[in-house]
C-alpha cells in the first residue's frame, strides 16, 4: 500500500514538473504572460481627457465636482462619459470634503459639490490611489470661471 502511494505522488510531481504541464488550479508562466497583457478592446477613447486649446501641450478635463466616502472620503471630478477622475490639485489648491468645495491658494471658495470645474495637466498613469475611482488626473492648472 506504502508503495503505490509513493508511486502515486512520484508521478504527480513529474507531471507538474514535465514542461507544458501543471496541477489543476495553477496557473504556468506562459499562461499568466498572455492574460498579463491588455486587450486594446478595453480601451476606451471617452476615458481621455481632451486636449486643451491653444496648445498647451496638456490636456483639459471639466467634470463635476463629486465625492464619495471610500477610504474616508475621496473627492473626484466626473466627466460628462460619467468617467470619475481623482484630481491631483496644484499646489496651494485644497479639495474640502465635508462640506465638499474646491478652494483656491488665496483661499476663495470657488467651486461646491456639483460644479462644473476646469483643470488642465495630464493623466497620472504612473501613479494609484486608495481611492481606486478612476484615471488620476495631474492638474497643472484650475480654470476659475
């Protein structure tokens, strides 16, 4: 009995270790390789902001001023496609959660909760977040009305 248990696992170990070859449930290389790259289908063009006027060499997204109460609180600009981006504000710039308004360095209070709201710079993909709401935005500017 000892002995085709031993035979038993001998050949579930070779066939693990064999190329091509793999226990139930596990995932090869070559396999975790194919489903690590995108499909260009999930793309979608209505997620990118669209270029600024006058070229600027950025881009400019208007949104409506929103939060939610993921990690806290997160505050985030969602676009007319309903995409929500988390903005990363210039400096001097303050996004207030509760009550939501988005205040300028001189600290005027220039936009509430669902405002229409302006920011030009690029999107932040080398960037993540916590609050995982969408494409972070890098504001280099916020264009007051």
């Amino acid at each position: 009995m000892r002995t085709l248990a031993t035979i038993l696992l001998a050949t579930a170990l070779a066939a693990c270790a064999a190329p091509g070859g793999s226990a139930p449930g596990t995932v090869t290389a070559e396999a975790s390789q194919m489903d690590a790259t995108p499909s260009p289908s999930l793309e979608l063009a209505s997620q990118q902001p669209s270029r600024s006027p006058g070229g600027t060499g950025g881009e400019e997204l208007t949104g409506r001023l929103g939060a939610d109460a993921v990690e806290g609180g997160c505050g985030y600009l969602q676009a007319e496609d309903r995409t929500r981006y988390e903005v990363i504000y210039p400096d001097g710039w303050h996004l207030q959660l509760s009550p939501l308004q988005l205040m300028s360095p001189a600290g005027d209070i220039v936009a509430r909760g669902g405002d229409a709201v302006t920011v030009r710079g690029t999107l932040a993909g080398d960037l993540a977040s916590i609050c995982q709401i969408g494409p972070i935005f890098r504001a280099d500017a916020v264009v007051v009305p």
